[in-house]
C-alpha cells in the first residue's frame, strides 16, 4: 500500500451563492474568525501527514496563490518593527516540509473534471481530495487524519459521509451501503443528486475523500452528469465494482460554508471556541 502524501484542492468553483463578494474574492478566501476557510482545509491535510498540495485554481483565483506563497515585504517590516509575534503568524501559513502546486481550470466544468485537472501530478499514487467550503471541526482528531487511520487499515478509498434528512440528499452524493450495521460502511454504489425517493440510503458524501488511481483513470473518460458537469461522483461510481470503497461516519462538526448559513455558524463556531 502506497502512503497518503498527495492532496488536491479544487478551488476553482464560482461561488455565486456569495456575489457580489465573489466577483473579486475567491469564496475560499473569505474568513471564518481571523483565517481564511482555506487555511482550516490546509491545516487538515498537512495534520494527516500530507506534504504536497495541489491547489486547482481558476479565474479571479490569484489571491490563493499569493496567500501560500512568501511575503519579504512584509516579513522585513514585521522584523523591522519587532512584531515577532504576528511574523510567526506569517511564516507559518505553511510549513516549510510541504511543497504547493497550482494548476488552472479553464472553465468550471465540474468537481470531476477539476481533480483531473491534477492528474500529472499524481501519477500513480493515492490522493486525498477535500473541497474547502466543507469546514470540519474534527474530534478528537481531524477527519483527514481518522480517514487516513481507515486506509491504512483497510487499505480501500475512504469517503467521509454524514447522514442527512432525505429532503436533503438531491444536494449530496449518496451511496448505497453493503450493510448498515457494519463499521466502516462498505459501499455497494454511489449516486450524485439523486430525489428523494430514488436515494439508496441518506448517507451523504461530504467533502472529504481519499482515492486511489483508478478514480483517476476513470475521470479521463468520464462524460457530463447532473448539471451537465462531469462528476466525480459518477467516476467513483464506475470504480465501486470493485468493493474498494469504505464510507466513513466522520467525528465531527460540519459546516456547509458554502451557503451563507453555515458560513455565519462556523463563525460562531470557531469565534466562541
Ligand atoms: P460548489 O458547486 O459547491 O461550489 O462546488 P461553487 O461552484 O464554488 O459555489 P456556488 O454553488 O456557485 O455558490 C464544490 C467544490 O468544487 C469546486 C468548488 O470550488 C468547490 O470547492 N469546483 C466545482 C471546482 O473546482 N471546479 C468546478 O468546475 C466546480
């Protein structure tokens, strides 16, 4: 079994539900508490042992770049003035073992279709996926890290699920559980958006996966789904014949920082902790 050491951020999404902040902001720059909502994601990654992290970027998108690169004007002014502390603050954005790529999706064809986007530099390892707008709050250790412990257990791709009312599953990828009472839940398939009534189960995936490279391969031919997008969902699903997957009911708080709702509660969240 190859270790996890790569993880890919598809942040290239529009983030309409937060226009007009959006027009200029990248959605994962906007800031729960004092950091932005990348940095938790980050944070996640580099805690489970990730030291390469590819950052699937797009338009408007420059200021994710700038965020994890060095600032010497700033860092010589804070060093000038002797503000250590907030300097410290500054150079540990990232840690200096871990190494940041970053590619460009041209156009937003789809979450599918942006971890593709990183495919060269994955090669034929492992790779973790996580979608920043999912904030974890992870107990008593970060999803990444109790997802990595399944891995390396089971040695099969682990999504993160959560269960949900099924008014809420058209929103999720939903997969089908082998059997219910079984921890981690082994997966007999897996379905994007699905109604209410057509649902195999509310077991919803959230923004946490680690896969392994036949997900890739079978994302290099994979055609539009719901939304006319092409899915990563839909390529897991191609993949699942296989019984190597395993669902992960994750220890934690989520907030859907995707919408307005959840973004103000992690807030609260994180502000009052
Ligand atoms: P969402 O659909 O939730 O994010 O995609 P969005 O498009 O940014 O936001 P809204 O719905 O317009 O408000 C989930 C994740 O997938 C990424 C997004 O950046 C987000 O992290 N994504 C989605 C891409 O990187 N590329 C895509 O083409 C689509």
């Amino acid at each position: 079994m190859k270790p996890l050491k790569k993880a890919i951020f598809p942040v290239a999404g529009l983030g309409t539900r937060f226009l007009p902040a959006t027009k200029s902001i990248p959605k994962e720059m906007l800031t729960v508490v004092d950091r932005p909502l990348i940095q938790y994601a980050v944070d996640e990654a580099v805690e489970a042992g990730i030291d390469t992290l590819i950052f699937v970027t797009g338009r408007s998108k420059r200021a994710i770049d700038d965020y994890f690169d060095r600032s010497p004007e700033l860092e010589a002014e804070l060093e000038a003035k002797g503000k250590t502390e907030a300097l410290e603050i500054v150079r540990n954005v990232i840690p200096s073992h871990v190494k940041c790529f970053f590619v460009r999706q041209s156009h937003p064809l789809g979450l599918g279709h942006a971890v593709l986007c990183a495919a060269d530099f994955i090669g034929d390892e492992p790779f973790a996926v996580l979608l920043p707008d999912d904030l974890i709050d992870g107990t008593p250790k970060g999803v990444m890290t109790q997802m990595l412990d399944i891995y390396r257990r089971t040695e099969k791709a682990v999504l993160a699920i959560e269960e949900v009312p099924l008014s809420e599953v058209h929103k999720y990828g939903v997969i089908k559980p082998k059997n219910q009472d079984q921890y981690p839940l082994e997966v007999a398939g897996i379905i994007e958006k699905p109604k209410a009534e057509d649902a195999p189960s509310n077991w919803s995936v959230v923004g946490r996966y680690i896969l392994t490279p036949d997900v890739m391969e079978a994302l290099k031919n994979q055609e539009p789904g719901t939304g006319g997008e092409i899915q990563l969902t839909d390529a897991i699903a191609r993949c699942v014949s296989s019984g190597g997957f395993v669902g992960h009911p994750f220890h934690g708080r989520r907030f859907d920082c995707g919408s307005k709702r959840g973004f103000l509660e992690a807030n609260m969240h994180y502000g009052l902790k």
